[in-house]
C-alpha cells in the first residue's frame, strides 16, 4: 500500500478505533534493566498495572535463570500477582520444559519467540531460525491440548545487530510458519529500533499478505526515536494490536546506555490525541511508571511523565 | 536509503533552529566563539538554513545579547541561510546593520501567550510585525513567519485551529514567505496536528508552510510524519535536540535535527543533510554545554560505536 493511499485512508479517519495496548514492561523492560528487581516488586508492579486498565501484562519468562537472572523468580512472580478476572498474563516459554513450568505455576497463555535473522537466532538460541520453530512444534502441541493461547513474536523485523538490513519476504515467511503453527497473533519486532516509517510499511505489506491484520501486533523500540513514528504507520495500515512498556523500561542490549521499548505512556498519549479507545488509564499508568522508577532508582523514560513531573 | 516512496514530498528542507531556539532555552550561557563555531559547522552539514540568533533586548534573553557579534563573526557559506529574529522596528534595523539578509517574526495563537511573552495582544503584535514587513520589503528581505501555540498553549490549553488559520493568515498576507507553526509545549498528537493543518491549508498554499514540532511529549515525529503525509515540506529541528521547555521543568522541547534527518533518510526523502556532519556538530555543542544530546539517533550511534 503506497504510503499516499495509506495517508488518504488516515486522512478519512481510517485509523482503528480500537488499539489493545500489550504491556511488556514487567517481562522485556525488566528483562533488560540492569538492576535485579526484588520479587515484591515486580508483584506489585504488576498489580498496579492490573489497575490501569491494560488487557494484557507479559508477566515473567520461564527461562533458565542462567541464561536470564532477572526472570530467576518466574513461578512466585507468577503465583503471586493479582489475576484479575479480564486480563490477560502471558509469560515467555522457549521451550516444552518452560511451557509445562509455566502451565504448573498457573500460566493460561504462553509465547514464543522466532526470529527473521539467522545470525542472530544462532547467537541468541544457538540454533538455527528452522531449528528454533520445530522446538515450538513441541509447545505448540502441548498448548493445544491445554487450550492455551500462543503468542508468537518475530524479532529484528525492520534490521539486525548482526546482518543489518532484513529482506521483509523473511519477516512474512518467518511469520507465516509461526501463524500456521498455531499462534493467534503475530507481534513483529523492531528489536534494536532502526527501522523507519518507510521499513515499517514495506515489511507490513509483505506480512499481510501472509498473515491477516487482525493478527497482528507491532513491538517498536525507539533506541532511534522512531517508534511512534513507526507505530503511527502501522496503525494508518490496519494493526490495533501495539506493544509497550511503562516508562519505556528495558535499554537496548546492543547498543550500551540507548533506549529500548517505547513508553507505555507515551504511546497511550498519542492513541488518545487520535481518538483511539485503548481503556488505559493515563493518569494510572503514570503513577505505576513512578513507582517502578523510583524502585529501580532511575529516571523514567517516557516523555510525557518527565513533561507532566513538576520538579 | 529506501527508494523514494510516493505521496511524500521528494524534498524536505530542514531549518536548524539549534543556535538560536535552542541555545535560547538552555541555562548555560554560551561563549559568542562557541555559538560561531557550532553555526559554522552546520553550515558544511547540508541544511539550507540555520537561525543564528535573536535581536531582542539583551535585557529579555541574555542568552542572545552577543547578537551582533554572533552575526558578524560566522561564516556565510553559499546556499545557506542565516535568519535572524527580530520582534520589532529596532531589531530589524539592528539585524540589518549586522550584515542579516534574512528575518523571522513571531507570533502566537494565543492571546494570552501573546501577553505573557511579549507584553501585547495578537493585533498590537501584528502591526509590530507589519512595520518589520514593510522595512523589509523595501530592502527585499525575506521574512518568515512563526504562529507559537499551534497545537496547546501554557495558559489557554486547547488552541482553535481556526485561530492559528487566521493568525497566519495575517502573518502571510503582510508579506512573510513562509510559515512555520510552532508546537510550542508539544502537546500535539498526529489528531490535532492533522486538524490544524487542513484548517491552516485552507488559508495558505502548502508550499509556504513549515512545522515546528517540540518533543515534550515524545510526539514529534509523529506529528512530522503526520504532516509531511498531507504534503508539508519544510520542518524545524534543533541539533541534539538543544533547547528544553520553559513551561515543564526538566522536560524536552525542540525535536533533534539528527531524529528528523534518520526518519526522512528511512523514508527516502532527500533533505541534502549529512545525518554524521549533524551528529559531530551536535557532539562538539553538547561537549560544550556539558550535557548529554537529547538526540536518540546520537546516543545509539556513539553508544554502538558507530560515532566516536
């Protein structure tokens, strides 16, 4: 879709008039901070943000601690949040042993994690893309008997650390095996924020034609500024679905002392300058971006608490 | 670089605004050979336009007191230009007699900013500028137009689009070949930008505006974005995003040059700009004020080692 037509279709309006904002703050924000979080307070993190009015809070991972100390507490964390009834708590599972440890804390709904690079599945997961996705063959089937919803994520859509530039038929095939596996929605990847505007909408053109819009989600980091940008173009394409993390928590582990996911605030801000309905809490999120700020004993990332903060 | 995409415009001419909007707003007061020497660097970046500084009062803006020094002592590279604001009769003359070729005047959306900032209504500010206007003409000096306040103003929060028409409306009738509109607080999102405009667009040809996006609220782009979509292709930015917001203390104001050149980069719009000669100009003026860029693209590009 040429962005001129993309325009004239935001022009009539033609934006969403519902965005499900999925919280990822407490998983990947905190996943990348470089400070362990006590357990506590990631709990009560995530009850703050149970009451802002977000649908979806990515809880914890249940990945080794080896590989992932952050997320060590993964089955207390899991047990010990408020699930209110509505919301949804998805936790990372990379494999058939962190699915059934996942499942015995109390998890109902997993995702799983692909990529669109070779270099850097190899470097991350030490195995190859097509390797990685039989590995979820296993999750996949246990899900289904589970009736547990799968979210499947594909990183580096728009560029990689390792090869730079990534051809957008990768990310629509990449997608493609993860949706036909089985995963209800598709969440694409901007892992180290450099694409654009004119990289979102080529790689969102070649992912619609193999998955439909409504499933799915955009995760932009804006280690470049670019997310909302980017998101804004996402929206103007179809996609409701964006992911976010309260006080834009989690830097980027490529790029030492830059930013990585985009605010939750921030993005709520926008959604609502556009009239989109969301159901968050501005007000809330903010307070809850405060309180982990405070507990982590940093500034805050978003710019519409450092703006709304009169010092 | 991405092949151009269409609907865009193919050209985006960029205004650095970091010398004098940004310097203006930031607490240090800087050195006159610190200020010539950062304007003298983004001259060789590529911009088509660099705000020098500000022939106010130096009672009012300390900040710009060196104007007259400032003006003499840059450097004047071909197919560069080198605007200079001046809110008055006096300051026009001032400038002139510095050596400026080129004069911005101010106005607002907002009666009550108008008051605030500089002590008179909307219509006594526009037959200030109109006198400014007139001088100019007469000297064929080019004067760019600023309505402040476009999307939100400090004081009257929500700011009619019909409002910032008519102000500019005024602005362009009295002879100002352009004009830029200024998200002074940046509380604008992508939907009010778009309603400002098309009321703005109503009034002016598209060719002869300009946006000045802050980026209090991280919306900045965004909001370019939004308007270079509905076909605007004239954009103020600031290097390293100098120039914080008076009116939220601690917060950000003017977008980072770098930001805007990386997005346009991405969408395969020419600007002319040299994204690397912008961030080493950024990495000298930050060194100076010792402070850290507020430009993204800067952090992640020193931080992966790509800038040293």
């Amino acid at each position: 879709v040429p962005l001129c037509q993309v325009s004239t279709a935001a022009a009539a309006g033609a934006y969403p008039k519902r965005v499900k904002v999925v919280e990822v703050g407490p998983r990947d924000g905190l996943q990348n901070e470089k400070n362990v979080v006590p357990t506590p307070v990631k709990i009560n993190l995530i009850n703050m943000l149970s009451e802002t009015g977000l649908q979806v809070i990515e809880a914890t991972s249940f990945v080794s601690p080896k590989w992932v100390p952050q997320m060590a507490d993964h089955t207390e964390v899991m047990q010990g949040i408020n699930k209110v009834p509505g919301i949804s708590y998805p936790v990372l599972t990379p494999n058939l042993k962190g699915f059934q440890a996942a499942v015995a804390a109390g998890a109902k709904e997993v995702s799983i994690f692909g990529a669109a690079s070779e270099m850097f599945t190899q470097k991350n997961i030490n195995c190859s893309i097509e390797e990685s996705l039989e590995r979820f063959h296993e999750v996949m089937a246990a899900a289904r008997a589970a009736s547990i919803p799968v979210r499947g994520y594909v990183s580096c859509v728009l560029g990689c650390p390792y090869e730079g530039k990534i051809s957008a038929a990768k990310v629509a095939e990449v997608s493609k095996k993860l949706y036909s596996m089985g995963c209800y929605e598709i969440s694409l990847g901007d892992t180290i924020g450099v694409g654009t505007p004119g990289s979102m909408r080529e790689m969102l053109t070649m992912v619609m034609k193999e998955v439909p819009v409504g499933a799915l989600a955009v995760h932009c980091h804006d280690t470049y500024g670019q997310a909302l940008a980017n998101i804004l173009v996402a929206l103007q394409m179809g996609v409701a679905v964006v992911d976010a993390s309260v006080a834009g928590l989690g830097g980027c582990p490529y790029a030492q002392g830059a930013s990585g996911n985009v605010a939750t605030e921030d993005l709520v801000y926008m959604l609502n300058g556009l009239g989109i309905h969301t159901g968050v809490d501005l007000q809330k999120l903010m307070d809850t971006g405060t309180f982990i700020c405070n507990a982590l004993n940093r500034r805050t990332n978003s710019k519409v608490s450092q703006a709304s903060c009169r010092l | 670089q991405e092949p151009q995409v269409s609907g865009l415009p193919e050209y985006i001419k960029i205004v650095e605004v970091g010398p004098r909007d940004g310097l203006q707003n930031e607490k240090v007061i800087v050195p006159t050979d610190i200020k010539i020497e950062l304007i003298n660097r983004l001259s060789k970046t590529g911009v088509p336009a660099v705000e020098v500084t500000s022939f106010v009062s130096s009672k009012w803006v300390p900040q710009m007191a060196d104007h007259k020094e400032v003006m003499r002592g840059i450097e004047r590279h071909p197919g560069v230009q080198y605007p200079v604001l001046t809110p008055n009769l006096q300051g026009f003359h001032s400038a002139i007699a510095a050596g400026a070729t080129e004069v911005s005047v101010f106005g607002a959306a907002s009666e009550s900013f108008s008051k605030m900032n500089i002590n008179c209504s909307i219509e006594e500010s526009m037959e200030k500028f109109d006198e400014v206007a007139k001088s100019a003409r007469n000297l064929n000096i080019p004067v760019r137009g600023y309505v402040s306040c476009a999307l939100g103003c400090p004081y009257e929060g929500n700011i009619i689009p019909a409002k910032v028409a008519e102000v500019s409306k005024r602005l362009y009738s009295m002879g100002c070949y352009e004009i830029s509109l200024g998200d002074t607080i940046g509380v604008g999102t992508p939907g009010s930008m778009k309603k400002m405009l098309e009321a703005v667009m109503k009034e002016i040809p598209l060719a002869a505006l300009a946006v000045h996006c802050h980026d209090t609220y991280g919306q900045a782009l965004a909001n370019i974005l939004t308007a270079i979509q509905m076909g605007v292709s004239v954009v103020d930015s600031s290097v390293s995003g100098l120039g914080g917001c008076p009116y939220a203390k601690g917060a950000t104001g003017n977008v980072a040059t770098e930001d805007v050149i990386y997005m346009l980069n991405g969408l395969g719009i020419n600007t002319g700009v040299n994204l690397y000669a912008v961030m080493e100009a950024g990495n000298f003026i930050c060194t100076a004020l010792n402070k850290r860029t507020n430009s993204k693209v800067a952090q992640a590009c020193f931080n992966t080692g790509t800038i040293k």
